[in-house]
C-alpha cells in the first residue's frame, strides 16, 4: 500500500480530483484535509497560498497509473505528487485497499 499526498488550490478541484480516482479503481480512499498555508520558493521567489491537501491510500501496483491520471487532471504546473509506502497497518484494511483497487 501507499499513501500518495498532493495539494490543490480549493476545494472543489480536490473534490472533483478525489472522486475521479476513486471511481476510476485508481485509489480505495482519498481524505480531503482542511486548509493550510503552504510558503515555498517558486521561479525564485518566495510564495505563499492557501491549499487543500489530499491523502490518497493505493496499492503500489495502481502508483504509474494514479501519478498519469494526477498529473493530467492537476491544476499546477508542477503538483505535488509523493507517495510513501506503507510497511505495517491492520491487514483486513491493506486486503481492502487491495481489493478495492483491483489488485488482489
């Protein structure tokens, strides 16, 4: 399993990003978070936004193809896209991940 983080600019992109991973059997779940206020240097300067972060739980098998589909319907230039892999966690919720996925 993977946890694959992004950031979109409100709320409604996230919404409708989620959802499209999910109904495309690409994620089993992905968690809107609250606002937060990112500050990162960008073409050389110092910017500061507010962003809607999304954690997106996959199986490591759908990574290629999420990081497709992200990156197509991502409003950035440059999205966030990280994906930490998940080495312990309760097996009857990784089985569901998986099967969710269609991975297993």
């Amino acid at each position: 399993m993977l946890l694959v983080l992004t950031t979109l600019p409100d709320e409604d992109a996230a919404r409708r990003i989620a959802r499209d991973m999910v109904e495309r059997g690409l994620a089993a779940c992905v968690s809107i978070g609250a606002p937060v206020r990112s500050i990162y240097r960008w073409r050389g300067e110092i910017e500061e936004a507010f962003e809607i972060p999304l954690t997106i739980k996959t199986a490591d098998a759908c990574y290629d193809a999420l990081e497709q589909a992200l990156r197509a319907a991502h409003p950035y230039e440059l999205p966030e896209i990280v994906a930490l892999p998940v080495d312990r966690g309760l097996d009857a919720y990784l089985h569901w991940v998986d099967e969710t996925t269609g991975t297993r």
